[in-house]
C-alpha cells in the first residue's frame, strides 16, 4: 500500500527509512488492510 511505504520512509519522523527494515511495509499494510475491512477491535483481536 503506497500510503504504508511513504509514512514508513518519512525520515524526519522515524529518523530513518523505516522500509529497509525487512517485511516492516508488508505487515503494516496487513494490519492496516485488516483495521479499513473489519475494524479496530476486530484488528486487536487477531493479534
């Protein structure tokens, strides 16, 4: 998801380009993807 990897390589937040940490994006996206379909609580409860 574009919006994940542009937050994840904002580094004057992070003080890094957090997507060269490996499968970060990927997760995030997941998670996100998961909380947009189903909802937070849903979300919480699938950790």
């Amino acid at each position: 998801m574009k919006l994940v990897t542009e937050v994840l390589q904002d580094t004057g937040h992070w003080g890094e380009d957090l997507t060269a940490i490996p499968g970060l994006a990927e997760q995030v996206t997941r998670y996100l993807e998961v909380i947009l379909s189903a909802g937070m609580r849903e979300a919480l409860r699938r950790l």
